[in-house]
C-alpha cells in the first residue's frame, strides 16, 4: 500500500519534472497546496495568505485569501495531480485577493500516466479594487492521450486592478480540453488572457473566453496560440464585449496545422454597447513556415526536430 508520505514524494517528484520548484513546495515562507486526487499531501499559509481546504470524496474545495493590502513577496505554488492511470479529480477553487493586494500564483496540473483520467476545476476568483494578481498554470500530460480537463471560472475585477492568466498544455497529448472562462472588467482595470496550447495525435480542443468590459476606460487582450498535428482539432472562442465609455478590447488567435487531417476553427465574437468604446479582432490559420523549416534543416536537423523547434518558439 503506498502511505501518504510516498504518494507526496512521487507528486513532488512528477512536480520538478513538469518544470515547477520542489524547493518552494518544501518551504515555510511560501503559500503552497499540494493535492493529490481527493487528498491534500500538504499546505502551507504565509504572511498575508491565508489557504482553508476540504476534502471531498471526489476532489478538493480550497479557498485561498489574500490579505488587504498585502503584497506577496514570494509566488504561491499549487499543485494538482493524479499519479496512477486513471481517476477522477474536481477541485473546488475560491480566490478572493483583496483591495490593495498583489500576488503571484504558479499552478501546476500533473497527470503524467494518464489513461483515463477526469480533471475538473471550477475557480470562483474575485480581485478587490487597487489589486494584482498574476496566475500561470501549466500541464504536463503523458502521451497516451486519455484525459479529460475541464476548467472553468468566473473572475470579477475591480476598479483599477490588474488580472493576468497564462494557460500552458505542450508537454504531452491534451486528449481532450474544455476551457471556459468568463471575466468581468471594472473601472480602469486591466485584464490578460494568454492560451498556449500544442495539439497531436487525437486531441479534441475548445477554448472559450469571455470578456466583459463593464467599467468606464476598462481594457482587455485574449490571446490565443494552438499548434495541430495528426488528427488534432481545436475551436478557439474569443468574445469581449465593450461596455463602458472608453473602453478598449483586442482578440487575438493564431493557429498553426501541421497534418493533413488537423482541424482549426477560430471565432473571434466582438460587440460594443456603447460609442466611445472600441473592440477590435485578428484570427489567423496557417501552416508551418517552410523556409523556417528548410533553414533549420540546412543546419543538420531532421524534419520532426525542426518542426519541434519551430512549434516551441511560437508557444515560447
């Protein structure tokens, strides 16, 4: 039988693996999470962060608050994962940064031997007025493709804040991607949504962001980039919506296909209520840049590496 212990000293090792900083998960000065299917190996608050979690009997609800006022000197780290090949994981997330507030948080989802394996996350994230909150998640799959993510969240921004979220899956097969965000701008905030996303074999992709620009001089920036190969499919949804006076939005998405039988739709949705606000879009779908790929073959590379290169510096 593998002991808690074990199943935290894997996780943790699958963490380094996947890019993130063992030593942070191991220090008292830093916010961490760490979970495992429906347990939670490890917490730890710190100064101005305060984490309550439950376990559930088919994942965790956690709550993570960020002080009044209070700058997070060090980026909290949270980690989600299954270790065995198949599993059902749904992480119940409340964020609530409050006014004045700035933090930083790096989250990573593991699920390295998946077969069949069902991740879902459901963030409730609200920023006071005045704040800053920076979150970056990235996953690391295996190969095989059997998996489910499910991620969706609804983010309030308050008045002059700033919210940006990086999404990042290229490590693996996504095997099958459901995101869905929905944000709402206050006054004189600004918001940033960056999706990075490498699709092979069978992968089944849709994207779905939401921005609503409520508050007066609001700004925001959806910005997408998918690369398909094999008989990968992605449908990438980009709506912002332009509200209030002066406010100003872009949608940008870039998809490359890379194989006969890959599918790329994107759908870039604008609308302004209101007539001094201004929304604007870009969407475009092309293949591999043969010249890149000749040049990077004339230096010694093979076809698939070169390609590699050339996928990694448009998801860099």
């Amino acid at each position: 039988m593998i002991t808690t212990k074990e199943e935290y000293e894997e996780i943790v090792d699958a963490y380094g693996k996947a890019g993130g900083d063992k030593e942070a998960l191991k220090s008292r000065e830093i916010a961490t999470l760490v979970v495992h299917e429906n347990r939670v190996l490890s917490a730890n608050e710190a100064e101005g962060i305060r984490i309550k979690w439950e376990q559930k009997e088919k994942g965790v609800r956690a709550e993570l608050t960020v002080e009044e006022g209070k700058k997070i000197k060090h980026p909290v780290h949270l980690c989600f994962g299954i270790l065995p090949k198949e599993g059902l994981q749904e992480i119940v997330l409340k964020i609530n940064v409050q006014d004045g507030a700035e933090v930083r948080i790096i989250a990573h989802c593991i699920f390295p031997n998946a077969v069949n394996i069902i991740h879902k996350m459901d963030a409730d994230i609200k920023i006071g007025n005045n704040a800053k909150f920076y979150y970056h998640e990235t996953h690391y799959h295996g190969d095989s493709g059997g998996i489910k993510v499910i991620p969706k969240a609804k983010i309030e921004v308050g008045k002059k804040s700033v919210y940006q979220n990086t999404f990042s899956l290229i490590e693996g097969c996504v095997g099958r991607l459901d995101f869905n965000y929905e944000v709402s701008c206050g006054e004189k905030s600004v918001t940033e949504l960056v999706a990075k996303v490498y699709g092979k074999k069978e992968d089944d992709i849709k994207i779905s962001e939401r921005v609503s620009l409520n508050g007066r001089e609001a700004r925001s920036l959806i910005k997408s980039r998918l690369v398909l190969r094999d008989k990968a499919r992605a449908e990438v949804i980009g709506e912002t919506y332009g509200n209030a006076p002066l406010a100003r939005g872009h949608v940008d998405c870039t998809e490359i296909v890379d194989g006969e039988e890959a599918i790329a739709k994107a759908i870039p949705i604008v609308s302004v209520k209101n007539k001094e606000a201004k929304v604007t879009h870009e969407a475009a779908i092309g293949s591999i840049d043969k010249k890149q790929m000749q040049t990077l073959m004339a230096r010694g590379l093979d076809e698939e590496e070169a390609v590699e290169i050339i996928v990694k510096g448009i998801l860099k």
